[in-house]
C-alpha cells in the first residue's frame, strides 16, 4: 500500500471518503482497513459504515473468506442492530455491547428508524478495538443520514466501505473524495482490466461545466428548493442543495432555460431529443445519461453536436458506454458535470480468486 495515500487524504483535509469496486475482490476492505490503521495512528476519530456488508468471514454471493474490518478504540460505527449479534455483542444493552474473543467491543449510542434486513441502523462508540461485520443502508438517503450521523458525533474522519454495484457511494454530495479499488478480480484480461478502469477514470474526472448561465439557473434553483425543502424538514433538502434540477432543463440558443415537459428521461429519450431539437445550447439532466438518450440526441441533430453540451450532476450519473460517450464526443458534443468528483488514489490488486491473477 502506498503510504503517500493517506498523507494525501490528510493534506486535502478531507472529512469523508468513500472506498469504491469495479468489481467484487478487488481490495476494498484491504484499502479500508489500511485507511483506518492510518487514521488510528494521526489520533483521528473515525466514523466507519458500509453501504453494503463487509467484514464477514465468508462472502455470501462468492462463498469466499473475506477480511475482517478492524475498529479501533473510540471510534464511531453505524451499522444493523443484529450484526452486534452476531459479532458476539448484546444489542441492547444499556452501557455497552462486549464483544467476545476478538471482536469489538461497542457501546450503542442511538438508533436510527433507518432499517435495514438486519434491523434498524445503529450508532456505536468503540470501547476495546477489534473486528466487526458492518452492515448498512444501500440507497442515497440512508447512506447520507449515515454519514451526517457520524460526523455530529465527532467523527473527523468518515469513511464508507462502498459496494461494487453502488456507484452512488461516490457521489460529490456524499463524500468529499473516492478510493477507486480495481484489479484482476474484474477480468481475467490485464488489457481489459486496464480499458475498463481507464474509462471509469475518464468519466469520473469529467469536468465541470464552464457554462455561467447553466451554473447560475441551477444554483438558483438548487437553493429555493433546499429552502423549501429544510424548512420542512426533511433529509431531501441536502440533496437539493446539493446541485441539479428535479425535471431536464433545455437551454435554448439565446441561453434561455426552459423545462423539458417528459414525466422521466427513461423510456421517453426521444421525446426529449425531439424537445432539445437542432439549435439547443446544452441540456441539463437529472438523472442518469444513456447510449440511447446519446443517440436519440445525435440523431435529432443530424449528428452535428458541435457548441452542444450535456451536463449531469455528477460523474456516477453517467451509464453510458464507452463506445456511446466517445462516439457522441467525436461528432462535437461535450459531456460536464455540475459537481465533480474527487479521485485520491486509484487501487490495484493484482490478485483474482477467479482465474489466474498479473
């Protein structure tokens, strides 16, 4: 492991991180483990949750071992109720969970009405350092309220162990940074391994949008709804305020924003590229870019994308193929963000439990 990794992550003072796979077994958890060591040792405290399940002995979908997650002392948990359990603590106990042997031991602070399989998410403080299995919530809202949790409880520094199918770990409106762990686990070919972990770089470090009137209507729109929204209430107001419309927004060729009238992008692509029409400036999704979304447009357009941008709210909105970004980007069209993502480090194991590793 690379030691300037963490010097790095301290340097930039980033608060959150989050340790994301192109595939299963691809050393997440060995990156994670290793950025806990670092962060025990520089005296932080640590906030640590998942989005998915890690630390267990054997992997439920490989039947693989898998490492264990190590805790150190005064650090901060969120995780499902029953993996204390499991892990040999008493969930609900008044003063403390201990834990057997060389597990953890934990004391629970409070519970969440996030539910999870397992039971409602829970915050813990680590009393003795050991090993746990964490568990946590796989959607957006659940892994934010997650984080936000651990960080008004003094965590400096918050990592999430991300799930390999959950690009949304790596959202700029979730954490400040992104750990991208690649290796021979995601083809048994070293040349596909390296065009597949290139694209995602690609598409991760897209730029932001250099467009004033696109960044000055969507953050005035941003703000009014995180307003309305804050003043209610509700956990959504910090995704609004995040950066992005609600419904795709049409900039025409005077700069003028309007609405797109489609219910969703999905299933009424052609609506839309018909709704952009030849002479549009840049079009503002909110949700996922598609190969056919990128076609229907090209199509539309005659294939002349020149001076004609998209712009996502971050990189993990981009599903496109590579083959359908560059064709769109060779015939003229620029592809942005409104927020981009931070990219630390870049992973990579040599090591596949499927085939034969590099």
């Amino acid at each position: 492991m690379n030691l300037d990794l963490f010097k790095r992550i301290s340097a930039n003072s980033t608060s959150s991180l989050s340790v994301t796979g192109m595939a299963k077994n691809c050393g997440k958890t060995t990156v994670l483990n290793y950025l806990i060591r670092e962060g025990a040792a520089a005296q932080l405290v640590l906030g640590i949750t998942s989005a998915g399940r890690d630390g267990e002995k054997i992997d439920i979908v490989t039947g693989l071992p898998k490492p264990a997650i190590y805790v150190p002392q005064g650090s901060l948990v969120v995780t499902a109720a029953e993996t204390l359990e499991q892990n040999g603590h008493e969930y609900g106990c008044e003063r403390g969970c201990g834990g057997g042997g060389d597990y953890a031991d934990i004391a629970l602070l409070l519970q969440t009405d996030f539910m999870t399989p397992l039971g409602p998410l829970v915050l813990g403080r680590v009393r003795r350092a050991g090993k746990i299995e964490i568990i946590g919530g796989n959607r957006f809202q659940t892994a934010q309220a997650a984080i936000e949790l651990l960080q008004q409880n003094g965590a400096s520094l918050t990592l999430v162990d991300g799930a390999a199918n959950r690009v949304f770990l790596a959202a700029p409106a979730l954490v400040e940074a992104v750990v991208l762990a690649t290796g021979a686990a995601v083809h048994p070919s070293l040349d596909k391994v390296l065009d597949e972990t290139a694209f995602a770089l690609e598409v991760w470090k897209l730029p932001q949008t250099e467009s004033a009137a696109v960044l000055k209507a969507v953050a005035a729109d941003a703000a009014a709804v995180a307003a309305a929204e804050a003043s209610a209430g509700t956990i959504a107001a910090g995704i609004a305020s995040s950066g992005g419309p609600k419904t795709p927004v049409i900039f025409t060729e005077d700069w003028d924003s309007e609405e797109a009238d489609v219910p969703t992008v999905l299933g009424h692509e052609g609506t839309l590229a018909a709704r952009v029409g030849t002479h549009a400036k840049a079009l503002v999704l909110p949700g996922a870019l598609t190969d056919e979304l990128l076609e229907r447009l090209s199509a539309v357009r005659r294939r002349k994308l020149g001076g004609f941008e998209i712009v996502v709210q971050d990189p993990t909105r981009v599903l496109a193929s590579a083959v359908g970004l560059h064709r769109f980007q060779r015939r003229g069209g620029k592809v942005s963000v409104l927020k981009p993502v931070h990219m630390a480090a870049v992973t990579l194991n040599p090591y596949s439990p499927y085939w034969p590793g590099f």
